[in-house]
C-alpha cells in the first residue's frame, strides 16, 4: 500500500506556512499550492510542524511489568505525544542485558508500529553494577543498540564506568549514566534542603547528582569517550558539563520534562505522584536547566516516562516507587517552560526534542530537517489550545502523571512515521 | 481548629493554648475523683492505628480516649508495601466503613498520617510519622513547661540530640515557637538536618556553652544505631560531648527542668542521677500527655456530635 499525504497550509517550524507532500515515507515536496490527485489531505492551518520527537528514556516495562505499561501502550502514548522514536531504558524483567532481551523489545516495537522503537542495554548484567554486560553482542543484534544504561541504579564503581566507557567505542555507543553516588543517597526520599528537613524526608543531596557527573566527565576525558548524562537535575550539574563542554569534553546530557516545571514545593502533601528520582529540586535549579537548556548545555529533552501501578503510588512516601508518566505531555511542558517564557524558539525546541536526541541515539531516520528527500517522520502541534490534562484520558496504561489538573498549552494534532499518520486527529490509529 | 492534627503547625496559638487550657480544666475536673471518667465522647469511636509498635503512645491514647467515654479499637497493622500485608488505603477505606471518628496513627513513614487524612471523614491525629513530627508530644512537652514555669512566652528550651530523625524535636520547634519560647538546638552538626537555618531557632554544637541560659533543657534520645552510620564515632564520645550529666546540670539555672520524651538510654544521653533528680519532669510527662490527648479528642470530635 503507498501512501500519499498532502499537508496544507503548515507552519514548519513556526515559520511561513507551506504545504508539505508525503509520499513513499519521505517528504517528497515543500511549496506553496502543491496539488497532489489522490493524495489524502490534512488541513493543517495554524499548525507547527516538527520533526518527529525522539526520546532518549522511556520505561515500557515490558517485559516484566505488563500491568504498568507495554510496549503496545507506552508507543500509543509516544505517537500521541508527537514522538516517532523511543530509547526503552533497559530495567525491564528480565533485564535487557542480553541480545535476546532487547531484541524481543525491539520486536514488539515494530508490532506495535507507532514509534519506533530503540532498546537501550544494560551496561552491567542485571544492573547488578559489577559485571560487563555483552555490549557488543546487543550492538550487534537486529536491534542494534547504540545507547547503554544501567538507568535506576548508577554504575557507581569508576572502574566498570571506565571500562564501559572504553569498551562501547569498538561500535560507536554510548553510556548513558544515571548519575547518583549510592553511599549518598541510601534511603533518600526528596531533594535534600530547607523542604526535607521541615517534612522529615531523607535528603538526596545534589552533590549526590554532580559528583559522579564530575567524575564521570574526567573519565570520558582521559579515555576519549562518548559520554551521556541522564536527567541532570541540579544547578550545579549544568555547570559541571558546561565547563566540560568548554574544555572539550564529549559529554551530552538530558533534562527531563517534569525537572523543568515541577519543585520539590510538590512533595509537601506526601503524594508519591511527585517521587521521582531524580527528586523535584528546587526553583533555583529549575531556572538553571531552562537555561541551560536554552544555551545548549543541555542537549535533548528526555521524558524519563516512568509508568506504576497504582498501588505503587496510593501508598506511604517511602513505600512508593519512584518515577512519573511523561511522554503524553512533554511536548505541552515544553512549551510553557522554553516556549512561553521566549528561551527557545520553535526551532530551537526541534533541536532538543527531535534533532539532537536522534543525533545522540544514533537514529538515522529521525531529527532530520522538513526538507525534500528527508524522511517523513514529524508532528503537527497547534499551538494556541490550551488543555487541562485528565489522568482518566491517557494512552498509558499507568495513571501516574503529575500533571493531572493542570491547565497545559498546545496539543499534538497529528504525527507522522515514515509518511503514515500514527496520529490523527489526536487519535492515535491503532 | 482544623479537622485533623497532622503537624504542629496545624495549631495557630489560639488553637494551642485552647488545648492547653482544656487539658488544664481536665485535670481540674478530674482532680480528686474516684471515677476518672467524663461522658464526653459517649458514642463516639477512637480507632488507635499503630503500624509502629509503641506501647506507651497507645496506651497513652487509648486510656485519653476511654477516660471520655468514647469507643476505642486497637488495630495493629504492618505497613504496606513492606510486608505486602493490607494498603494504607485499603486499611482507611475500612475504618471509614466502622465509623471511626477519630483515627490515631503511629506509622514509620513520614506523612503516612497526610495519605490517611485524604482517604478518611473522620479526623486523623499524628501520633508519631517516621522522621517527621509527634504533635501531642510536643502538646504535653509545653504543658508540662507551664506548670513547671506558669508561662511559655519568653521561655528558653534547649533541645539537644539527634534532631536529623527526631519527630519530637520538629513538632516541639513548630509549636513552641507558636507559644513564644525561644528554642536552641544542640546537636553534633551530623546530627543537624540541611536546611536547618530556615528554621526559627538558634543552633549550637556546644552544650556547655548553652545550659547556664537555658530553662528547659529537652533531651533527645539517640540510637545506637547512629553510631554505625558514623554520625557520631562512639556512644562514650556522644555522651561526653552531648550527655547531661550531673555536673552538666549544676550548671543549669535554679529553676530549670529538665526534659525527656522517652524511652531514655539512662548513661548515654542522660545520666540517672538527672533523670531522677527533682530537675526531671519525665514522671510527669507521661500523665500530662493523657490531659493533653484528652484534650485533643475532645476538642476534635466533641464539638459536633452527631
Ligand atoms: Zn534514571
């Protein structure tokens, strides 16, 4: 079946609306007044388009999990989500530490055909933090992984980063850190400060966050690696990779949706919607990640989407599992963290969202400019509603979002993988 | 007064000193009768929901909650998650069905009784969250500080010891500067939460150099197992620097008392002879805490009987 789309009257990237036809899975022409006979037609005036969203951590827990989200699911709430592309973070049951595990992932990806779907592998074995995963083996396989993470648990011992570090570049990957010293943060409950001490939480100090990024920057350094810092939360770990940056260190790293809008204010009700790990931090460094967002220190947006089961959040505190939904609303809270406040442009959110989180994975067919000949992966938002988000409407299976109530701006109208709609309408197809 | 009594902070001082006046007419009305009992809360059901085992908090409760004729359950739970026994919410929704009025509750997860009060009618009282506060410990600290010293306003209170995981000390911070005291922490800086500086008191790492000024000297009590988590090198060092002792108490002004929540570790944080010294209220703490719970549940729940 080919298909053939004709997109009217689109804003690419905010600018001088333009019409856009899809055919054969690429954009097959830009201009004004394109006629196309048999092409189906989506009037999509006052709509921005985008190249497809990428994120760089999801959680499906599938395998494992199945009651908190699936494959099938977590890429339905993707698509909705405008994102043609997803790195599935490797925590799943049974751990994706072998070829077997993430190509069984990846399978299922392509099953669901919504988002394609990037297995990410664990870089020690069952994220157990003291032995070598077969990196090399998960490169190779059809899923071809690029991305490895121990996500959840830090690979703390300097030793096994670096050898990590070293090992990936025999096939060009990465190690993509979840940056938590463990000796600091055992038993820790909330961003350690003025909040934790009043509502009697342990504190996860930021230190925690910025020593291993620190450390870990020295590492890629002196070994001449590739090295990808996960949701950076904290001041203090943007100025650790700026001056890396500087010193030309190659370090990428993400911040994640609900870093940019939420504080640790959220934890003073107890309810674990807010736990997340990292911890909500304070205004301070919500304003330093915008920034450092807006300037490039930061590269991508990664949603860290985490789905649980109820029970793991209607409960105590400390009983809770970390971690909060976020591919749904990503786009939204973007929107009114760099959009609204005039830090990025448009463009400039295409190239945290979409252009240098494909860059990063190494996903070929994503991130590529609206231009002739690219493919056909993008998301048409309209920016001017504004919606309040329902926990009973969303795609995932969980129904931990921190943003229930809350008012949101702009919606994903439609997206598009390899010319077809994954999305139209809001809905998903299928 | 608000529904429940989650925090000290819940209590503006016209809400605490109607408790302390209350626990005052209790006692009075009490005073010297044969049957220690008021028909006040007849009727009315007092579920003691403990997932922390503290037998002197509930027995303390419990007998606050018969001496004013109301029902009382006991209900011991395992917490949640942990034990993979019955939810939090699961153990609410079912008291919510036997009626309970008032729902006392121990739990070592901090704002466990704030998840509770969401799912519940009835009022919830904090008897101890984790490392977060003890609000009618803090009640029954205070009233034992003004029939000690007929005032709160003005008064000095030192409270020295592992404030980092102490309910006691967060709830007694909150409600005594609500009454006016002016508060010292002691406590090596280990001990010391970050962030301490937002709250309203002075902070000290020197016992010696606080005690001639204090009137109220409130004694921590410090686990062992502290030590083994190195926030202090050993129980013969932390008592040294931060025990008080006999010579300790020499020091102290003619008139002040001397405080303890218990259980004590008699020779760690306090030695026996202060702890039996006529300085000590810690007798006395126990029976005021009944008056002060009293009032609590009747303050409460007797105002809208149904
Ligand atoms: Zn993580």
């Amino acid at each position: 079946m080919t298909s053939l789309w004709l997109i009217r009257g689109v804003r690419p990237y905010g600018e001088d609306p333009v019409d856009l036809l899809l055919r054969d899975g690429a954009i097959a022409e830009v201009g004004v007044g394109l006629v196309a006979k048999d092409a189906e037609v989506l009037d999509a005036g006052g709509l921005i388009a985008l190249p497809g969203l990428v994120d760089l951590h999801t959680h499906l827990r599938e395998p494992g999990r199945e009651d908190a989200e699936t494959v099938q699911t977590g890429s339905r709430a993707a698509a909705l989500g405008g994102f043609t592309a997803v790195h599935a973070m490797a925590n799943t049951d049974p751990v994706a530490d072998t070829a077997g595990v993430v190509e069984q992932v990846w399978r299922l990806g392509r099953e669901a055909g919504l988002v394609d779907v990037a297995p990410v592998g664990a870089v020690t074995v069952g994220l157990a933090g003291t032995q070598l995963a077969e990196l090399g083996a998960m490169a190779d396989s059809p899923a071809r992984v690029r991305v490895f993470s121990d996500d959840g648990f830090c690979v703390a011992d300097p030793a096994l980063m670096r050898r990590a570090l070293e090992y990936v570049k025999a096939f060009d990957g990465v190690i993509a850190q979840h940056a938590e010293e463990p000796r600091l943060t055992q038993g820790a409950q909330m961003h350690e400060g003025v909040l934790s001490a009043r509502l009697g939480l342990a504190g996860w100090p930021s230190v925690a966050e910025e020593a291993i990024i620190a450390r870990d920057v020295l590492l890629a350094a002196h070994v001449g690696s590739r090295l990808h810092v996960c949701h950076v939360s904290t001041r203090g770990s943007v100025d650790i990779v700026a001056r890396a940056k500087a010193d030309g260190v190659a370090v990428t790293c993400e911040v994640t949706p609900h870093h940019l809008l939420l504080t640790d204010e959220y934890v003073t009700g107890y309810d674990p919607l807010f736990k997340v790990n990292p911890p909500l931090r304070t205004a301070d460094d919500v304003d330093a990640l915008r920034a450092g967002l807006a300037d490039g220190t930061i590269d991508a947006i990664a949603t860290d989407h985490a789905p649980h089961a109820m029970e793991d959040k209607e409960c105590e505190w400390a009983m809770a599992r970390p971690g909060m939904l976020g591919l749904e609303q990503a786009l939204s809270v973007a929107v009114e963290a760099m959009i609204e406040t005039g830090l990025l442009d448009w463009r400039g959110l295409a190239d945290r969202m979409s252009v240098r989180p494909a860059r990063i994975g190494q996903l070929d067919g994503h991130g590529q400019p609206l231009e002739v000949g690219r493919p056909a992966n993008l998301v048409l938002v309209d920016p001017d509603v504004r919606r309040v988000v329902s926990s009973a409407d969303l795609a995932s299976r969980a129904r931990n979002t921190p943003y229930a109530q809350r008012e949101l701006p702009a919606r994903v109208v439609a997206t598009f993988l390899r010319g077809r709609p994954t999305v139209l309408d809001g809905k998903a197809q299928r | 007064m608000k529904r429940h009594l989650l925090s000290a902070a819940d209590l503006d001082l016209g809400d605490a000193t109607l408790i302390l006046d209350t626990a005052a007419q209790i006692d009075a009305a009490l005073a010297g009768r044969e049957v220690k009992k008021l028909p006040t809360l007849r009727g009315r059901t007092v579920v003691n929901l403990f997932f922390e085992d503290s037998t002197r908090t509930r027995i303390s409760f419990e007998l606050a909650a018969k001496r004013l004729s109301a029902d009382v359950i006991n209900f011991a739970a395992k917490g949640s998650s942990v034990s993979k026994g019955e939810s939090l919410k699961d153990t609410a929704l079912t008291l919510e069905a036997m009626g309970a009025d008032a729902i006392v509750c121990r739990h070592s997860a901090s704002g466990a009784p704030h998840r509770l009060a969401e799912w519940v009618q009835g009022s919830v009282i904090n008897a101890g969250d984790g490392t977060h506060e003890h609000p009618t410990q803090a009640l029954l600290d205070a009233y034992t500080i003004r029939r000690r010293l007929g005032r709160l306003d003005g008064v000095r209170v030192t409270i020295v010891g592992d404030v980092l995981h102490s309910r006691v000390a967060r709830s007694n911070v909150l409600l005594l500067d609500t009454l006016g005291a002016q508060i010292t922490l002691v406590a090596p800086p280990t001990l010391l939460p970050v962030g301490i500086g937002s709250w309203p008191v002075e902070v000290s790492y020197d016992l010696d150099a606080v005690l001639a000024k204090a009137d109220v000297v409130m004694m921590l009590r410090v686990q062992q197992e502290r030590m083994n988590a190195s926030y202090f090198p050993s129980a013969r060092e932390y008592s040294r620097r931060y025990g008080l002792d006999a010579r300790r108490m020499a020091v102290l002004p003619e008139d002040a008392i001397v405080m303890h929540p218990g259980p004590m570790n008699r020779g760690m944080e306090i030695a026996a002879e202060v702890a039996d010294s006529v300085r000590s209220t810690i007798v006395e703490q126990v029976s005021n805490g009944l008056s002060v719970r009293m009032a609590v549940l009747y303050l409460l729940l007797g105002g809208d009987s149904k």
